[in-house]
C-alpha cells in the first residue's frame, strides 16, 4: 500500500472521529465527573472518605437498615463497586451489618454513630464542594444536573 492510499484509508474514518470527539455525551459527563469529583475529593481526604463513598455512606444513613441489591439499584453500583466500598466502611465502623432473621447473605447495613457523626463533621467540607462545583458550573448548570438526577434513571432500550 502506497503512503497516498495509506493515508485515505486512514482519513475515512475522520468524520465519525470528529463528531465523536466534538459531539460525544458520555465524554463530556465522564469529563465533568472527573473535575467534580476531584473538588469533592480534596475537601474529603481529610477524613479518610472519598467523593464516590459519600453518596453511599447518605444512602445507608437516611435509608438503613438497607440491603446491598436496594443500594446497588439505587446507586446503579455494579457489585465488585458496592462491595469494596462498604468494606472500606464496615472497617472504619462507619456502617455495620445487621441479623434481620433472614439467611444470612446480604445482610442488610445501616449507619453506626461514627457514620452519623463523620457526615455531621464533613459538612463544612461538603457546603465548601458544592460551593467551588456550583461556581464552576453555574446556577443554571446545577439545575439541570438536580433535574436530570430527580429523573428515573432507566437505561432505555436500543
């Protein structure tokens, strides 16, 4: 193959290219994931809790005593995800398990008073993230993330 027929071959593909890289929305969320989660991250890491673990560690306090599977659903958490964070937090005694007389699998969790308390102590830390992500993002941009997340969130199908 020729450096000319080399080249066209390699320039076919240029226009799915572009449009993907100017036009894809899984890139631009997964994008804008990782800056927020990186204001959220650093106002976090003084008490040994990461951005990703928050919304759970809530989920559990408002909901608890929960089962892995209702969080799971709720978070759209793929299992390996769910389990290694809720050991991260039955080991620091920020959640524990419970018997509920069922068999023993899937015990379900709820928050213990170390939980509770470290949520009460990160919220200066979390008022701080929402306030640097809500000036990057802009009133209108925070809207219409609190929008799209009130909605269901079913994958439609293709």
């Amino acid at each position: 193959m020729t450096k000319t027929e080399t080249h066209k071959r390699m320039n076919q593909g240029n226009g799915t290219i572009d449009q993907i890289a100017c036009e894809c929305l899984l890139g631009r969320v997964r994008k804008l994931d990782r800056v927020l989660t990186g204001i959220y991250d650093a106002e976090f890491r003084p008490f040994g809790l990461k951005a990703t673990q928050i919304n759970l560690l809530v989920l559990v306090a408002k909901a608890g005593p929960i089962r892995r599977i209702e969080i799971a659903k709720g978070l759209h958490l793929d299992p390996s995800t769910l389990t290694r964070n809720l050991k991260i937090m039955l080991t620091n005694g920020w959640i524990k398990e419970i018997a509920d007389g069922e068999d023993g699998r899937g015990l379900p969790v709820q928050v213990t008073a170390q939980g509770r308390d470290l949520l009460n102590q990160i919220g200066p830390s979390w008022r701080k993230a929402q306030t640097r992500t809500q000036k990057l993002i802009g009133d209108e941009g925070a809207a219409l993330l609190r929008k799209l997340a009130a909605n269901r969130m079913e994958v439609p199908s293709g």
